[in-house]
C-alpha cells in the first residue's frame, strides 16, 4: 500500500474550503457529478456513472475531514495562512500499488478544480458522460 500526498495554496479562507469539503452542494461544485450525505455516508456519483459510499471518519469544523475514499483513507487538513487565504492538504493512505499512478493524477485533477472554483468561481470539467477519466479526459 501507498501514499499520497498533496498540497495546494487557496486563495480564499479555511471556512469556505472546509465547507466545500462538507457539504453536498460544495462537493457537487468541484469533485463528483453528485454527493449527497446522509449522516457519516456520502453517496458519490462520478461522470462515468461509477457510484462510491464514503464513511465520514472525522469532522474538525474548519481544521480536518478525513473519509474511507475507494478502501483508502482521505485526509484533508486545512492552515489558515495570511490575507484569508489557506493551505490545503491531503494525503490518501492505503492506496493499491496498481492503483496509485490513476490516483495519483485523479487528486491532482481534483486539487485544480477545487482552485479553480474557490480562486476563480469556474468549473473546468466537462460533465460529459462520453468524455470521463476512462476514455483519457482529464477535465471529467
């Protein structure tokens, strides 16, 4: 099993990115075609209509989110850095060696959406079912 991690500036504060990871409407916004929770589950759905049930494993309002994400365990820590900006941090423990390098680069295309939305209030996917991340598409 592997790791990832990651790192991306925000220019926006903790709050507005915490709740982005929390809510159904922010996760929507920038990571899944659908992600609606029902407690300590969130039911996403992704463009190429694959569906996942994430546990919520830790809540720390504004700080951490941690989840089960595909058998693997997703943290995501958040520092409050000057001028209402922040540092997001994630780091995907548990991850299969035959799994990691399509991982690897999902977080990335997922991280640059995230900025994309809070820094610059733009979706850069697709929502395209015949153009997902299987057929190559990197903006899925």
């Amino acid at each position: 099993m592997k790791t990832i991690n990651w790192k991306i500036c925000l220019n926006t504060d903790s709050k507005s990115v915490f709740n982005l990871l929390t809510t159904s409407e922010g996760r929507k916004s920038f990571w899944a075609e659908d992600a609606k929770d029902n407690g300590n589950i969130i039911h996403f759905v992704f463009p190429n209509g694959e569906t996942y049930d994430s546990k919520i494993l830790k809540v720390s309002p504004n700080k951490e989110f941690h989840i089960d994400y595909f058998d693997s365990l997703v943290k995501f820590k958040i520092e409050s850095t000057k001028n209402d900006s922040c540092d997001l941090f994630l780091i995907n423990k548990g991850v299969n060696e035959s799994d990691y390098n399509e991982v690897h680069s999902g977080w990335v295309s997922v991280l640059m959406n995230l900025k994309a939305v809070v820094d610059f209030g733009c979706d850069l996917r697709n929502h395209d079912v015949k153009k997902t991340w299987d057929q190559g598409y990197v903006n899925n």
